[in-house]
C-alpha cells in the first residue's frame, strides 16, 4: 500500500513537473524551464542535483540501491527529468550541456531495460531508443558503446551489437575474447531469434571462424 500510494504520488508530480517545462518551452522561456528541472532534481529525489549531475549512471544506481532492492520508480524520474534538460538545452544551442544530460538519460534508460524494470513513468526501452537517435550526431564515449552493445543484445537487436563491439574491439576498448563470447551466447538462441536481430546462425560462425583465424 505505502508503496503504491508513494508511486502515485510521484507520478502525479512528475506528470505535474513536466507539463510545466513543456509549457514553459512552449512560450520559449527556456531558462525559466531549466529553473524548474534543477528545483526537481535538487528536492524530490533525496539527493542533490550537482550530486545526480556528477555520479556515472552507474554509481547513480548504486545508490538509488538499498538492500538489493533498486528504486526503479526513481531512476526513472530522473531519467525523464535529465531527457527533458536534454532537449531545452538543445533548443538553446547549448550542444555540451545537451549531449551530457542526454547521456546520462540515456544510460539510465538502458540500465532500466536491462533489469527490466517496471514502466512506471516511462518505458525504458524506448526512451533508450529515442535518446540513441537523437544522440546519434555525437560520438559516444567507449564505457557509453559498451553499454549500448550489451542492451542492444538484450533488446534482441544482435546485428547492432556485433557492429557497436567491432568499433569498440577496433579502438582497443574490448578484447577479441569479448567479441567471442557474446557470439558463443548467441549460439544459444533459436535461428528464430538470431534472424529476427539481423545475425543468422551462419554470421555468427563465421564471426567465430574470424576471430579465430586472427588469433
């Protein structure tokens, strides 16, 4: 129930938060936007807002974890508060700060995917979607590649895991060990699943075969 009612309550204010902000955009007051962003990261999630700003996404998690138990519901809000910061400083022309609330959105939303989590105030799978497309002008940084190629794995999305691992084995950020065992995984699947991700059971030997001719 305390559960329940705590949910609630945080989607009626963050249904209420960001009507405010896209009103604001709207009438182009995006600085007075912004100020509402950086009054919800810094009072309704427990943390300060420079604090959720300067934790990786993946510390971020960590301590929006108590006892094994994630708080997904807040992951979530701030995910969707860091995309919509994302999108104002864009229409301003601020392309820094845009890419680096995008980024950390993104992330979140990934990590949401993989330990699907409940779409509680957004579907993480495809704010992740959305954030990669609009992200796709910018060059990720490598531990950013390296998370994409494992939720694209996870979405079923197998041809663009194997592209995203080639680039990050090419720049030396994973080994040909790594390659190997995401494709040693897929041997696992049913020809089914690989043809519906785009790497038919035949790509995938021969990604072995390579990789093994290359040693």
């Amino acid at each position: 129930m305390f559960r329940r009612d705590y949910l609630m309550n945080m989607i009626e204010q963050m249904t209420e938060a960001v009507g405010q902000i896209l009103q604001l955009k709207r009438e182009l007051k995006h600085q007075d936007a912004l100020l509402v962003i950086d009054e919800l990261l810094d009072k309704r999630f427990g943390l300060s807002g420079k604090l959720i700003r300067s934790l990786s996404d993946k510390d971020l998690m960590a301590v929006l974890t108590t006892n094994g138990v994630m708080e997904t519901d807040k992951i979530q809000a701030i995910a969707v508060t860091l995309k919509q910061e994302s999108e104002l400083h864009a229409e301003l022309g601020n392309e820094d700060a845009s890419f680096a609330s995008g980024l950390k959105a993104l992330q979140l939303f990934m990590r949401l995917s993989l330990v699907d989590a409940e779409p509680t105030l957004a579907n993480p799978s495809k704010e992740a979607g959305e954030l990669l497309e609009q992200l796709k002008a910018y060059e990720l940084p490598d531990h950013a590649k390296q998370l994409q190629a494992e939720w694209l794995e996870g979405e079923g999305q197998f041809a663009g895991a194997e592209d995203v691992l080639y680039e990050l084995m090419e720049d030396g950020a994973v080994t040909g060990e790594e390659v190997e065992a995401f494709y040693r995984r897929l041997l696992y699947c049913d020809d089914e699943k690989l043809e519906a991700g785009g790497l038919p059971r035949e790509e995938v030997q021969y990604g072995l075969d390579s990789l093994a001719a290359n040693k």
